[in-house]
C-alpha cells in the first residue's frame, strides 16, 4: 500500500476531529464542550485542532456539515428511485436516528449558538424541506396529497421530530426515539397530508 | 453509514454530489449552478446573497430581514466571498 500522502493525512486528521467533536457534543452539549476536551480525547495538542479549524464555530459547522453530507446521501437514493414522500421522510429520519443524540443537543442548543451556527443548521433544513416540497408535489399531482403553504407543512412535520427529539427520554426506552417512534410519525404525517 | 465525500460549492457551500450540481456540469469548477451564470461565472454578491435569504423564506418561512442576516452569515467564510 502507498504512503498516505499530506492531504490524505490532513483529512484523516479532519476527520478524527469531526467525530470526536460530534462524541463530545452529543455527551457533554456544544456550548459546553471545548477545543481542548477535544484535542484531549483523541490525543492531539491542542494548538493543532486550529491548524484544521481556525474557530470553535468552524468546527461546529464541520460538523454540521457531516451531518449534510449523509442526509444528501439517503435523499439522492430515494430520488434515485422515486420512492415518494414516504421514503424521504424515511431517508430523513434514518441519518437523525445514525446521529440522534448529537442531533438532540444541536436542536436543544440552536437558538442560543451563534448565528453562523444556526444559519447552517436551517440551511439544512431547507435542503430537507427542498426534498419534501418535491415528492408533495408528486403526490398532490397523483391526487395522493392536498396542497399545502409551504413553510407551514416542512414546520410541521419539522416540529413533529424535534419536540419527540428534544424530549426523547419521554418517549423511547432505547438509544434511538426515532428508531422506536419514527414510523408512527411518518404515518401520522402522511394521513395529515392525504387528499 | 459510510459517509461519501463530495466538494461543496465554494460560494454557497451547496454539497455538489453529481455533475449537473457544478457549474455547466463540470465537475473541476468551484461553483454550483446556483452561484454561477450560464457562462459558468460566479454570480455578483448580492445576488447570491438574496437567493441564499430566499431559500430560508421559502422553507421555513423566516422574516426576510433575519433571512438576510442568516445568508450574510453563512456567506461571510466562504472562498469566494471571505477576503470581500
């Protein structure tokens, strides 16, 4: 096998960060969480986290994006193979099930993080609600799907998932809420939505 | 789940998974369709910035002025913009 080169080294190391970073956050909240409890947990000196991440928040953010990352992933599957709303719901609440407790903490935390923080974390959701728009419309032309102020249905089922998230030891015996309710909200959300 | 990397617009920060993402569909450009023209050059600032804002209207039906503060914050580190 060829040596790593410097770039792949320096993703490599990236990466390690991103899934310390998104560990920590999930155990021990992301305003709460520093840099350095970082650096420590995976055995790097604490000046080399800004070599990759210049501020706390870019790391935040690279995190988020990760987050990004997988659910462009699942979506562009379910596209792919024009499974419908019901898939992108699914696709959607498979990768927040993957990254649930980081996900619980980010939710919890958003409205008192920095803006750029919060920015990228509604762009997400816009990406989400984007998905969601398109199979509605599908629906609603095969007249599965009444029609809907846009904004007011991405809110509602996007309120739907937080409030089970956020409340998640109210509602889930096991690790995951979306992983033991995700189905039941889907279905509710899909009779909602029916012609 | 195994995560595939892919390059982010480096204007909006748009994850460019397929080539019909980039900018004229090449896939060594630095930009998305959305920030780019139909010459594949990168749009003026404020328009980028005002579809940026759009889409958290759009969505999530946010205010436009806090839409606008949003965008400018999501833009401010971006390579094309940072250095503005």
């Amino acid at each position: 096998m060829l040596p790593a080169t410097r770039q792949e080294q320096k993703e490599a190391t990236r990466e390690r960060l991103v899934n310390a970073a998104m560990d920590l956050f999930a155990r021990g909240g992301i305003a709460q969480t520093t840099t350095a409890d970082i650096a420590k947990s995976i055995g790097m000196s604490h000046g080399n986290v800004f070599v990759h991440f210049p501020t706390r928040e870019d790391l935040v953010i690279a995190v988020i994006d990760e987050f990004g990352r997988r659910l462009a992933t699942e979506f562009r599957g379910a596209f792919e193979k024009e499974l419908g709303l019901r898939a992108v719901l699914r696709a959607h609440l498979r990768v927040l099930s993957e990254l649930e407790p980081f996900y619980a903490r980010l939710v919890t935390e958003a409205p008192l993080l920095p803006l750029k923080v919060r920015s990228t974390l509604l762009m997400l959701h816009a990406g989400v609600a984007r998905e969601i728009f398109i199979a509605l419309e599908k629906e609603r032309k095969a007249g599965r799907a009444r029609k809907f102020e846009k904004p007011m249905i991405f809110n509602t089922w996007i309120g739907l998932v937080h409030h089970y998230i956020v409340n998640r030891d109210l509602f889930a015996s096991g690790d995951s809420v979306m992983a033991e309710r995700g189905e039941s909200l889907i279905n509710h959300f899909m009779t909602l939505v029916k012609a | 789940m195994a995560s595939e990397k892919c390059p982010a617009c480096g204007s909006c920060g748009f994850p460019m998974e397929k080539p019909e993402d980039f900018a004229l569909g090449d896939t060594s450009r630095p930009y998305c369709r959305h920030c780019t023209d139909a010459r594949g050059e990168l749009l003026p600032y404020e328009q980028v910035l005002e579809t940026n804002a759009s889409y958290y209207e759009q969505s999530q039906g946010i205010k436009p002025d806090v839409a606008m503060r949003m965008a400018q914050a999501m833009l401010a580190d971006m390579p094309a913009w940072r250095d503005r």
